[in-house]
C-alpha cells in the first residue's frame, strides 16, 4: 500500500501567503538577536527535480566581526528542498532545507553580502528550523485486533522509505506503508 501527496503550485503559494511575514531567528533567542525576516513572496516557482524556488525582500539583522548589521533585503531567492533523510536505521524523515541563491542587500558591500549568505545558510538547516517531519515514527504502527479474529492479533504498519519528486506544476511525496499480519498461533491448516 503506497500513501501518495500532491502539492500544487497554487496550494504552496497560498501556505506561504499565509505563513508570511515570517521571521526566522538564525540563534537560540537567549543568545543573541540573529535574525531573517521574509515578506510573502512575489514568486513562486517549481524547479524541476529540485525544489522550489521564492523570491521575496525582507530585513536581516546579523552580528560580523562585531559589527551588527541591520539590513534591508531588496531581493531574496530562497531554495526550498524537499528531501527524504533517514532519521535512524528505522525511520525516514521528510525534511525541508532552506537555502539562499542570491540576496541583494541595500548598502551593503558585495563581500558582506556573500559572507552573510553563507553564514545564514549554515543556520537555516532542516534540524535548526524544524521543518522536519518523522513520516515514519508518525505512520508505523501496530493496530490491535479483537479477540474474535483468532488468531490474529494485530496489522502492523510500517515504513520502508520514502520519495519526493517535482516537476513544473506539482510536489509529489511518496510513502510504501508495507501491511503485515500479526498471529497469536500459527495460521490454521486449510480443510
């Protein structure tokens, strides 16, 4: 039995008009006041095999070389991958992984531009947004039967990988959920 997602261009772009503004601290909040923030974006486009790619504006404020710097972002291209990674020998995870392609900083120097790219990318990892789902600790399952079906005693559910593909228009996620039967005794002979 397979558990198939589809995720229209259309459905994203209306997720991510909702969910911006948004702002995306690169620390722990006790530690320093490190952050990205995003606008809704002004496009959102699927990238074949890849993932998908926005371009919005924002504001950065982030600390180089002890000089903070406040930033106004004129334009962002942001990669957003899905990929499926394995969360242990037994669980696969679907993570999300940001990452910037090209940001225009307004009175910024090129060279800082390039060196705060590569530092907000370093913190924008699927473990330090979240933006993890543990599709097989959430699906794996053993389902008790009742005691009338003997001698079954429960369907077990599990997981065995995963796979995300992208075209043009659509997200496709894909789970196998491998369906086995559990018995209290052996099956019975046939007569």
């Amino acid at each position: 039995m397979d558990i198939d997602v589809t995720v229209t261009r259309d459905e994203l772009a209306g997720w991510l008009e909702e969910l911006a503004p948004i702002r995306i601290h690169l620390d722990d909040l006790e530690e320093t006041e490190r952050w990205l923030e995003l606008e809704r974006p002004v496009l959102v486009e699927f990238v074949p095999g890849v993932g998908v790619r926005l371009v919005t504006s924002g504001r950065l404020r982030y600390e180089l070389a002890g000089f903070e710097i406040p930033a106004t972002i004129r334009k962002l291209v942001l990669m957003m991958i899905p990929e499926v990674v394995p969360a242990s020998s037994s669980m696969q995870s679907l993570a999300f992984r940001l990452e910037i392609e090209d940001g225009d900083l307004v009175r910024v120097p090129v060279f800082v531009d390039q060196a705060l790219v590569r530092r907000v990318n370093s913190a924008l990892t699927p473990e330090t947004t979240r933006m993890i789902w543990h599709f097989g600790q959430t699906l794996a399952r053993s389902i008790p039967l009742s005691n009338r079906l003997e001698p079954l005693d429960s369907l077990r559910l599990s997981v065995s990988g995963g796979a995300v593909g992208i075209d043009d228009r659509r997200i496709c996620f894909s789970i196998p959920l491998p369906l086995a039967v559990e018995r209290s005794a052996a099956r019975p002979a046939e007569g």
